[in-house]
C-alpha cells in the first residue's frame, strides 16, 4: 500500500503566478508607447544614412555641411486669396432636385409670364454661350439648373460662389425649353441694369453716336435680330417703347445671340422720355414707306412706286380721317408731321443719329413722326421690285443701320 502510495505523483503547483504569453505582449507594447523617441545627433560634417524599412522609400540623405548649410529653398505657397482653378478646389455644391421641388415651378412662370419678370425682376437665360455672355457682363445669377455637372465645370468658378445649384433631370429641361435640343443648362438672373452692366471693350470701343428706337416690335424674333444687328452695326443704345414685346423674353434672348449684354438696352419707355435719352442735338430719321403716298395719288399709279403697300396706304389713310374729324371739331390744320422723304442710301446720317423702326402690323407711331419732325429729321425710305411687300422689320433696320454706320465712318475719316 505504502508502495502504490509512493509511486503516485501529485502535480505540483508554482508558489507565484505565472503570466500569460499574450499578456506579455500587451504590456511590452504598452511600454514602448509610452516611451519617447529617442533624437540621435552626429557630429558636424557628419550625416547616418537610414535603410528604408520595408515597403518605405528612401529619405533624402542630409546635405553635407552640417545645420550651417545653406538650406534648399522651396518654391512659396500659393496665396490664400488666389482664385480656385478647379472645381473640386472650390468646394461648390449642388442639391438635386426632387418630385415636388418649389423651385422648379418658377422657372415656367419666368418663361410665360412678362409681369412676374417684372415684378420680380428676374429673367431665364439659356445655353452655356448666353450665360457666359451674362456673367462676363456683370448680370448676377440666382439659381441655375443642370442636367450634367460637366456644363457647370464650364462656366467661371468664382462666379458660381453663393448660386444655388440644382441638378434636374434632362426630361425637365426639356420641359421648360422651346429647343428642339436644350442645351442642359439654364440659369434665373436678376433682371439686368443697363447703368450696372460691363460691356466688351472691342464693343466700346467701334461704338458710333447711333441709336436705334424700336416702335411697337411685338414679334420676338423680329426683336432679338434687330438687337443683334443694333450691336453688329456698332449702335452705342437701343430704346424700345411700350408697345414692344419684352426684350428679355425667352425667345427674344436666344434670336438675340448674346446682343442684349453687348449693347444697352433701355426697356419700357414713353414717348415723353425717349428725349432724355438721346444725346443732344440728335436727329430722328423713321424707316416709314408712307412717305410717297401723296406722289402715288398724284400719279394714280401705285404701282409706279413699287414700295408703297396696301397696309401703310390704309394706315395713312386712316391718318387723313383722324385729320377730318379734328378739322370738324375746329382744331389746327397741320398735325400731321409733313417730313421730307429721302432714300436710304443718299447722304443723311449726321452723328449723333437715330432711327425709328416700326413694326410691320401697324408700322410707326404718330409719336416717332412728331418726334422726326421736331429733331430735323427725315423719312427713309428702302425701294424695292414693284408688286413685292415692304421689307420686314429685321431686314430693313439692318439695311439703315450698316448704311447710317457707312456714312458715319466716311465723316470721320475725311
């Protein structure tokens, strides 16, 4: 028994603790973070070249010539007032827009409704091309709609600061536009101020003493063409009356092509203030066919002046009529402007010039006649084939204005 007893052997166990293996490991990790990095200095004019560790690239050794070396200078850092040249330096941001939005629902009304352009004062511009022309002219925009964050990359960065900045679905755009392939962009400005805005300089500087007045042109396309040739033929204003369709309509933007940011354009005028628009001395010369209408009944002939038209003889006709019933009732003869009827092409512009253009359903007003009459102007008259109508209004206004600025420049250079 004594024998079984002994050659058992209990496990014997240690008088301390022992620790974990894992354990070790934290604590030998704990210590060398709370250790600081030990800062190793050489002796002048010597240097240690470190070997990278692994998966490290090589540090520069230190230039020879100890801390009294001449240190490598580094090129200067950009300003902090220095523009962004990127669009992800800029840190815009845009919303996208969803089913529902206020804000699309005011893009329409711009569209359609002249008095909420009014009242509001804001306008919808559109294509890449037209709101580039606003920007670099100085008009301030509101809120611009993108179907592409790539046609935003390509408008001025800095003038995108404070712009709200929705991404829409190309469906609406389509929507809003009368193009047959939108452009994926449009724009809500502020409706822009002729005294605020800045124009090219090559514009200012072929500006001529001409100016153009617009006499009840309600045809938009009629409009932006005239405006585009008012700026082509170097115009230094445009003066449209109430009568007139509104210039920042949306077709009228895009028949325009950039004119209404190139040239200034004064909207909504009466009769009354024209005046105070036009430089001193300026004579008033108005594009009006009727002219010859006294000639024609001379002659019996109508069609021996092949620029007379049945609309402009019933017009002046129902001038005469108008003179009858202020002659009944005891009033002046003579209140019809008698002017002089001169053709396009003889010599008659004499800075500073202007021109009246009518539209072609009722032509001119009595107003722009009386206005001729007082300034020493004229009528001016374009002749064409007998048998064919009077020119449309677009035509004919670039037709007096290339010939105003020829004249022009053969006084200028003598």
């Amino acid at each position: 028994m004594a024998s079984l007893v002994k050659g058992v052997r209990w496990p014997t166990r240690p008088l301390l603790p022992v620790a974990q293996t894992w354990d070790l490991d934290v604590r030998r990790w704990v210590r060398a973070l709370r250790r600081s990095p030990v800062k190793v200095v050489f002796p002048p004019g010597q240097a240690a070249e470190m070997k990278p560790g692994p998966g490290k690239r090589p540090r520069r050794a230190a230039a020879e010539g100890g801390p009294h070396a001449p240190r490598v200078q580094r090129p200067p850092l950009a300003p902090a007032s220095q523009k962004p040249s990127t669009w992800e330096e800029s840190g815009l941001r845009y919303d996208k827009a969803l089913p529902g939005d206020r804000r699309l629902s005011t893009v329409m009304t711009i569209v359609k409704s002249r008095p909420f352009r009014e009242k509001q004062g804001k306008i919808l511009l559109e294509g890449r091309r037209l709101i580039a022309d606003a920007l670099k002219a100085g008009a301030v925009p509101k809120v611009f709609f993108f179907s592409r964050v790539d046609y935003l990359k390509e408008l001025p960065i800095d003038k995108l600061k404070g712009v709200s900045l929705i991404k829409v679905k190309f469906e609406d755009i389509k929507d809003w536009s009368d193009l047959v392939t939108p452009q994926g962009i449009m724009g809500v400005f502020a409706k822009p101020d002729h005294g605020k805005m800045t124009f090219p300089e090559t514009q200012l500087h072929h500006s001529l003493p001409l100016l153009l007045i617009c006499d009840n042109l309600r045809d938009p396309g009629n409009l932006g063409t005239v405006l585009r040739s008012a700026a082509g033929a170097g115009c230094s204003k445009v003066l449209l009356t109430k009568g007139c369709v509104d210039a920042w309509e949306p077709k009228v933007l895009r028949a325009g092509m950039g004119a209404h940011f190139q040239v200034p354009v004064i909207n909504n005028l009466d009769w009354e203030s024209i005046p105070n628009h036009l430089p001193p001395q300026t004579r008033v010369y108005v594009a009006d066919n009727c002219g010859l209408y006294a000639q024609a009944q001379i002659s019996k002939k109508a069609s021996d002046h092949g620029w007379i038209c049945d609309r402009q003889l019933s017009k002046l006709q129902k001038y005469e009529e108008e003179e009858e019933e202020v002659l009944e009732t005891g009033a002046s003869k003579g209140w019809l402007p008698e002017l002089e009827v001169q053709s396009y092409d003889s010599d008659w512009a004499e800075a500073p010039a202007a021109v009246v253009i009518g539209g072609e359903t009722h032509g001119v007003s009595l107003e722009s006649l009386q206005l001729a009459e007082s300034t020493g102007g004229k009528r001016l008259l374009i002749p064409v084939v007998p048998g064919v109508d009077s020119l449309n209004s677009a035509m004919a206004a670039s037709i007096l204005l290339f010939e105003a600025k020829r004249q022009l420049r053969l006084r200028a250079d003598p």
